[in-house]
C-alpha cells in the first residue's frame, strides 16, 4: 500500500544525527511495524505537491514547528489538498500538525493552548472504540511536543482519545480522515533535544517534568496498528 506522506518541515540540521529526517523517523516507524506500507515523499512545504488525490492509496501529514493558521502560501495550499481529499474520500492520517491542520481545513479551530505547551510522554484515554483499533486497549502512552491544540471540531467528527492536557487528542472527520495529537515517530531522544532547546519557549519545570517522562513505556506499536487499520480499511 502506497502512502503520500506531506512533508511540513524538515528536522534542522543540528539535529539530523539522531534519526535523520521526518520522513527518515516514519519510514523506520513502518518499516518496524507496519512494512505493508510503503512512504512516498512529497516535500510540500516546498512546493513538491502530489499531482492527484489518488495518486497514492492513503495520505499522511506530518508535523511542523508552523502554526496551521499561519497565513504563508504552501499552508493555504495543504488546507485546499486536505479538503481535495476529504471530498474524494481519500485515506488521510494527521500527525500533530497534521492532526491540527485537518481539524483546519475542514471548518474547525485551531489556538494556542490555555494550558501552555504538551511535552513528554502523556497518557492516551479512549473515549470511543472503533473497529479498526485493533487490538482494542482502553488506554496508551505517546511521546507530545506542541503548544497549538485544535479547540473546535469540524463538523460529522468525534473525539476518540483525550490526554488531561489536550481534550482532542485524537479524532476522526467522516470515515477517512483520522488526527493523532502526538508523535509515535519520535524517538525520545530528539523529544530530549528539542526540549532543551526550548526551555525558555516552554519553562524549566515543565521541560525537568517532560524529560523525566521520556523513561516511561510508550505505545508507538499500537497506534501504528490502528493508523494501519485506518488506513486499509474499506
């Protein structure tokens, strides 16, 4: 199965000796544990776009240090192919901005959150289970690093996961577009890195808080599992 990953920016340069780039980070998540799916790159931010909304069999959007309501050319354009797919019923994960972007597109709302940035590895509570969440489990574990949050759905959505710092941790629009707040593709070392980079952005305790938090178990498997089952489902 091929999957269009949208490229919404790249890891600096400082950084790229831990795991490479995004696209570097989700080819090693699915090759790990979904290899049935392969990545085909498309560098939209810039400006190498896919020429057709079926020109993969799925869509996955990464995240971005940008904000989805930033007024600059390639966002206005990702909002336009997002609401492309959501009208042709095409296959769309998002990832953290992503997630935000298609919440977005679609007629939602998207602001900085009251509660200050997400970081670290936080609880997942399900609030809905659905079919392809497979294996079912009331709970998870994910890696977060954000400070917009999406605060309005759009409409014909549901909230499927919540964390106690961030309501809509994960939703769905319709039947074919599913939006994860976290970061299964993260390793924790590069959370750690872009932590202590940001210390004065997201303040000292809560980074000590977030650091210390990266020694808990987290659950990139399962969600991998269920963006698979998302993905290929009819």
């Amino acid at each position: 199965m091929k999957i269009g990953l949208l490229e919404c920016d790249h890891v600096p340069d400082r950084y790229r000796h831990i795991a490479g780039d995004y696209r570097d980070m989700f080819a090693a998540l699915f090759a790990a544990y979904a290899p049935q799916l392969n990545l085909r790159p498309f560098d939209v931010c810039n400006g190498d776009w896919p020429e057709t909304t079926d020109e993969c069999d799925g869509w996955l959007c990464t995240g971005s240090r940008c904000s989805v309501y930033d007024d600059v050319d390639w966002i206005h354009a990702l909002k336009r192919f997002v609401q492309r797919l959501h009208a042709a019923q095409r296959p769309f994960v998002g990832i953290c901005f992503g997630h935000q972007m298609l919440a977005e597109a679609l007629g939602g709302r998207v602001a900085k959150a009251s509660t200050g940035w997400g970081v670290g590895v936080h609880r997942v509570g399900v609030v809905r289970s659905e079919a392809w969440m497979q294996p079912s489990q009331p709970e998870c574990r994910l890696q977060y690093m954000h400070q917009d949050q999406v605060q309005q759905l759009p409409e014909n959505s549901v909230v499927l996961g919540e964390s106690a710092h961030c309501p809509v941790a994960m939703f769905r629009t319709g039947e074919t577009m599913l939006g994860i707040q976290a970061h299964p593709e993260f390793p924790a070392a590069y959370t750690a890195a872009l932590m202590r980079d940001r210390v004065e952005r997201i303040g000292a305790e809560r980074v000590r808080a977030g650091l210390e938090s990266l020694e808990l178990p987290t659950n990139e498997e399962l969600i991998v599992r269920w963006i698979t089952g998302f993905l290929k489902r009819d």
